[in-house]
DNA sequence: TAGTCCCC
DNA sequence: GGCA
C-alpha cells in the first residue's frame, strides 16, 4: 500500500530504481530558478539546435552542452567533441553551481567521488521524446550519470541491460534528479513523448541536465 | 564497416 | 526488431 497514493511525495524522498540507480525526489528544486538562469545563459553562447542521427533523422530534443566536452550526433555518429561544430568555438565552461550540484547528488546516491567533466542540456517542447537507448559513448563506464529535470513534468521510461528486457515507467517533476551507475550503468532508458503545459518558472517547455564523466 | 539517443 |  502506498501512502502517497495520487499524493504529491513528500519532499527529499529517495526512490531505489534498480541496482545503482537511485530517485531522489525534489533535490534540485531550491535552486532550480539560478539553474534554468544558467541554461539560458549558456545558449547565448552555444545556441539549442536539433541534432541528426547516423540514420538520418532529426532529433526532436533540441541539445547544447557545456564543460569540457560536449556529446554531439550526426550522420557520422555519436561522439564528444570538445568545440561546438555549430560555431566552432569550445562549449561554455561547467557552471559552478552544476558543477556541485551533480557531485553531491551523486554522493547522496553512493557515488562519493563523482566529478563530471560534461554535461548534455536536452530541451524537450510538447510531443518531443527520447527514444529507448544506452549512454555508452563516455570512456568512462566507472562513473555514473546524474540526470537533472527541470520545467514541465515527464515520464522516464528505465529498462535493463538489454534493449528487450522490461521497463519501469517514472513520472519525473521539476527539481527532480536521477543517479544510475555500477550494475545499471549501460542499462536501457528513455522519455515518452512530452505533454504540452506550462511550468511557472520554465514555461512551455522541459529541460534535462545530464552529468557526465565522458573523457 | 558496424552500430543504431531514429523509426515502426 | 529493422532501418538508411
């Protein structure tokens, strides 16, 4: 029986998704306005922009990056680069605040030594949707991935090691963050398409902050 | 070619 | 599960 039933849940919850992966409920929230500040600053510099897959198709997540790297996609492949082919320049620096809030979320969920070096910012307007994929262009599979949610609400769809295996569906709110490494590190992930709405401090739209140790 | 964050 |  859960108490939370049709209940917002409490703040500060945690959540074990499967092994090594773990919800924690609301714990970007108190600064989720200076980081939506920083999102936009960052794509004055590296503007959003939908990205091409190897198959040719265009993605309907509209992508930039920052930190030292950033992971781009095109007909060639999926790959980090460390200039935005876009402009040519580098990607903005890691924000300080991104910076630390990916490294103590990461400890809360078990991984004490968490130091990104990239982060992907995904924007999600209604109908866009990340099909069901793995993270494995990083070199580094020890670290984990801390993914952060921001704006409107969506469902985050985590399956297993193999793209056939099961998956278990999460709504994911503003404030929320996601930490999945060790066993769960490559497993199957996804976004079912995005609802229309409007968040208060976001508007129209969803963004994701997704930490990564990539290089 | 091998792999596929796409599509159905 | 198979594109292009």
């Amino acid at each position: 029986m859960d108490l939370f039933d049709g209940l917002e849940p409490p703040q500060g919850g945690r959540e074990q998704m499967a092994p090594g992966a773990v919800l924690l409920r609301g714990r970007a929230s108190g600064c989720g306005a200076a980081l939506l500040d920083v999102i936009a600053g960052i794509a004055a510099e590296a503007p959003f922009r939908r990205m091409v897959t190897p198959g040719g198709f265009t993605m309907s997540v509209a992508m930039t990056n920052c930190g030292a790297a950033g992971w781009v996609t095109d007909r060639r492949g999926y790959r980090y680069a460390a200039q935005d082919p876009q402009t040519g320049r580098p990607w903005p620096a890691m924000p300080d605040v991104f910076a630390r809030l990916a490294q103590e979320a990461a400890a809360e969920a078990g991984y004490p030594g968490f130091r990104p070096d990239v982060c992907l910012i995904n924007r999600y307007e209604p109908g866009a949707k990340m099909a069901l994929h793995q993270d494995k262009d990083e070199r580094d599979f020890a670290s984990p991935i801390v993914s952060v949610s921001l704006g409107l609400p969506a469902v985050f769809r985590f399956g297993g090691a193999r793209r056939a295996d099961p998956v278990v569906k999460y709504p994911l709110r503003h404030g929320d963050v996601v930490v999945w490494g060790g066993e769960s590190r490559l497993w199957f992930h996804g976004i079912d398409a995005l609802k229309p709405g409007a968040h208060p401090l976001a508007g129209p739209v969803r963004f994701n902050l997704t930490f990564r140790k990539a290089l």
